[in-house]
C-alpha cells in the first residue's frame, strides 16, 4: 500500500490518483498516524492480479484462498 503525508498531498495529488487508478490505496498520514484512505472507486479483481503473478495454478495455496486472504478472510 502505498502512503503520502497530508502535507505532501497537494504536491503528490497527480501521482496519488495515477496509483489510485491501478488500483492502489493510498493511506494519508499526518504525524505518522493514518487518518484516511483514497481507494479506487471499483473493488479489484484480486483473482485476475494472483492469475497475472502466479498463473492459473501457483504452488501452495489455492487461488480462491489467496484471494480469501486479500480481502481480509473471505472465502
């Protein structure tokens, strides 16, 4: 997950929205404390990014679980 300061913010916004748009969070802290997040405004497809790392059948877990974990224990 990527960050930015609120102070760096206005500097960073074009940079912000262009990582906003591949579908990265962006947390904004003030004092090293997160006090919000900027999201893409579509859910990622979790499931097409772990195809694209790991292809169809990575060695260990299953893609569904992988996918489960990466939104925070879903199944």
């Amino acid at each position: 997950m990527k960050t930015a300061s609120v102070q760096q913010a206005p500097q960073k916004w074009a940079q912000i929205l262009e990582w906003v748009a591949a579908s990265e969070e962006v947390e904004l802290t003030e004092k090293e404390k997160v006090i919000a997040k900027v999201v893409p405004a579509n859910q990622p497809d979790f499931l097409a990014r772990a195809k694209k790392v790991w292809g169809e059948q990575p060695p260990g877990k299953p893609l569904s679980e992988l996918v489960g974990e990466a939104r925070g224990g879903e199944a």
